[in-house]
C-alpha cells in the first residue's frame, strides 16, 4: 500500500510538473519575441551557427526560396526549441532535426519542435526549407538588401531572434549572373553557370540576427588597400564625377575612424573585413552590420562645395558607424531595452574624432545646439521617459528610438566623462569592452 501512494504521488507530482510547463510556455507563443521567451532560451541555447542559403530571382515578383541549418546546443530538451518565423505556416516547406522528419507547430510567428530527437548538452541540427517574406528583402527591380534589425531576421529565415543569442554565420547565395553581392563574411567562393551566379560567403564572427545581413544586385566596385587592409565599396551611382570627388575623403575618414576606435579602445578591429555599400533611397542614413556598413546615398555623395555643416555631418555619421563595430556589435545590450548604451556610445565616440577631424568648427557650440534643443523638446513635457525604457516584447524595439536616446543620452556621458574624468572615462570604457567581448 505505501510502495502505491509513492507512485500515486510521484504520477501527480509529473503531471503537474508536465501542465506548469505548458502553462508557462504558452506565454512564449504570442506575437513577436516575448522577454519572457528570450531569457528562457538565453538560458538554454548556446553555441548556434546557422548555415543558410538562398535563391533569389532577378525579377522581385518571384519568391526567395531558402534552406537552413541550425546547429546548436540544448542545455535541456525535454521542452522541445521554439524558433521565430514570422511569415507563417504556408511557408514553410520542410523540417527535419538531426536528419530526421518530424512533427512541429506554427503559432503566432513560432515554429515549436518537440523535444523527440534533440539531444540535451550535444550539438543538434535542424534543417528547414522555406520561402522568405519579402518584408525585410527591400527588393527593387535590379538590386535587393536586408534590413533586418531590430527583429526581422525572422521574417526572412527561421532563427532565435533576439541580441543575446549570438551565432556564426555561413552564406550561400543564387543569384543572376550579372548580378554580385555582399555580406558579413568573406567572399571564398564563386561560380558562374549559365544564369546563374553562387556566391559564397565564409563563417561570420559571432553576431546577432538583427546585424546580419546581405545585399545582391547590380552595383559598381571600388577597392582601396592601406597598410595591408583592404575596403570594398559597392555602389550604384552613374555620375563618375560624383564617386571620383567624394570617394578620397570617405575612404580617408573611414581608416581614420578605425585608427582612432583602436587607439582609444586598445582593442583591434574586431572583424575579418571592412566593407560597405552605398545605397539609394535607404532608410537610415547608416545601418552598421559588421563587415558591410549600409549607407544611404545623399549622406555620403555630396554635392559640389558642400557647406561646412553637411561635411561634418557626413564624418559624424561615418565615425558613429565605425564606433559600433566596437559598441554594438563586439559588445551587444542583452535585451533591446539597453538599445541606448550603444547608441549614446557610438554618438559620444563620433563627437571625439570629429572633432579632431575638423579643428576650426566650434564643437561646444554645435553639441549645444544638435542635442539640447530635442532633448528638452521631449524632457520638458509630460512625454518625458527614461533614457533606459521598459520593453516586454522585441515587436515593440523601434518605438525606443528618439531624441532621448540621441540627445539626451548624449548629454549625459558628456558630463559622466566630466565627473569621472576623460583617463579615468577611458579605462572604464576598454574595461567594459574587454570584459564583455563577443557577448552581451
């Protein structure tokens, strides 16, 4: 009889235990990627790679057709993996983990796989084929790139998007043959038959899903070598004139941005490469993935003569670019409510080197008036936040952007680095980035 209450009690005790973790997941399967959802993988996920590739058509009415292989790690697997993929059930096509076919749901933007197959603490696969949204593709007649921060990998591949789940990337693209393209990683293989260009892109350095990214199409190719270091531009301007009288002080300003973000950090460069593309009509004025910067057109070729204030705009934005390599994308904020940090850094570092760029301009006097006015515009009312805001669910991220973030933040460090003083700033500064490279 006692040995029956033993079982009886265990059977409950599983059953209970089984229903308050289907209770507890079920709050992971709402629209978007939940903080809830995130901190439970960041706890269970580690060492991801994702292998991917991708055929896309010249004409932007036909699909993107996609395969991925996820490699990871469980620390647990008897509550299955769930991924994020926005676009939902039609299309996916194919699933299996490690080889084998097997049974998954779609809910609200998730793709749930259950724990049968997965290995717990050893390295598992899953491999899915699928058609991508066109949502974060931004594809135009004769070129296309992503855009994915700050959740919508997701929408063009399945993966764990979210900042703190960093992963290595591999890249292989189907593309029109007249057609060239770039990535994070390194160009090692190309091929060209019939139609057809593949174009293969190495294993990335760690990153986060809202920093890859890729762009293919038809564009014009500039390279510049100093001290052994090598740029690659991409652009698709026609007026020749235009690329001769602007490229000297971009590529200048860039080697200067890096040399100056080493010296300050006592940290290397830390990637592979450093490319970037110039494009029309983008919608920020730089995107800083690492290893291929997206810039928009208007800010980097300037007309004839441009006025003193649209040259130090452009060296500003290429220098915060540059910064993030180190802030941002070495170190990433664990969850996108420190979306700030990086930001206020990348600003605060652009002012330095500017600066020192540009001797004869009256800095103070412009940090006063490109800061102080937005940032009492927003402090001085009764929509006045936080720097640092609350975020429930990464769907919400891009509401976080605002003069808070890049005036008031800003005003901030100034008088921190003040206080602290500018060596004791400094040291600060290199030990947080040492501590927390390639993580978050």
């Amino acid at each position: 009889m006692k040995n029956i209450f033993l079982l009886s009690a265990v059977a409950m005790a599983f059953l209970f235990s089984i229903t308050s973790c289907q209770r507890s997941m079920r709050g992971f399967f709402e629209q978007g990627v939940s903080k809830d959802l995130a901190k439970y993988r960041a706890r269970q996920i580690y060492d991801v790679h994702y292998d991917l590739a991708f055929q896309i058509p010249e004409k932007k009415e036909q699909p993107v057709q996609g395969t991925v292989r996820i490699h990871f790690k469980p620390l647990k697997a008897r509550h299955g993996v769930i991924l994020d993929f926005q676009p939902g059930e039609n299309f996916i096509h194919d699933v299996k983990v490690n080889s084998s076919e097997t049974d998954y749901n779609i809910l609200s933007g998730h793709i749930y796989l259950d724990a049968n197959g997965l290995v717990p603490r050893q390295e598992n696969i899953i491999e899915i084929s699928f058609t991508s949204s066109d949502q974060a593709l931004n594809r135009s007649d004769d070129f296309m790139y992503t855009l994915f921060v700050p959740d919508r990998a997701s929408t063009a591949f399945p993966c764990f998007d979210q900042p703190d789940i960093k992963a290595t990337f591999d890249l292989t693209l189907e593309i029109p043959a007249k057609w060239t393209a770039m990535s994070n990683g390194p160009l090692t293989e190309e091929e060209v038959s019939g139609e057809t260009r593949t174009m293969h892109f190495s294993k990335s350095d760690p990153i986060s899903t809202y920093v890859f990214a890729f762009t293919a199409g038809q564009f014009r190719q500039v390279s510049d070598t100093r001290d052994g270091f090598t740029i690659h531009i991409l652009h698709r301007e026609t007026d020749q004139e235009k690329i001769e009288r602007n490229l000297p002080e971009i590529l200048d300003q860039h080697y200067y941005s890096l040399h100056w973000m080493e010296e300050y950090t006592g940290i290397a460069y830390p990637y592979e490469k450093f490319d970037m593309v110039i494009l029309p009509g983008f919608q920020y004025s730089g995107m800083e993935h690492p290893g291929a910067i997206w810039y928009r057109d208007a800010r980097l070729l300037l007309d004839e003569n441009p006025p003193i204030t649209r040259q130090v705009s452009k060296a500003s934005l290429i220098a915060h670019e540059t910064a993030h390599m180190w802030f941002g994308n070495l170190v990433t904020m664990q969850w996108f409510d420190d979306v700030w940090l990086k930001e206020v850094f990348a600003g605060f570092m652009a002012d330095k080197m500017v600066a020192e760029m540009f001797p004869d301009v009256n800095h103070q006097l412009q940090f006063l008036l490109n800061h102080y006015p937005r940032a009492y515009s927003i402090d001085r009312t009764r929509g006045a936040h936080p720097i640092k805001q609350e975020l429930s669910n990464m769907k919400m991220a891009g509401t976080l952007y605002g003069p808070v973030i890049y005036n008031k933040a800003p005003i901030i460090f100034e008088q921190l680095e003040e206080i602290m003083q500018a060596a004791n700033f400094q040291s600060a500064v290199r030990e947080y980035l040492i501590t927390y490279s390639h993580g978050n």
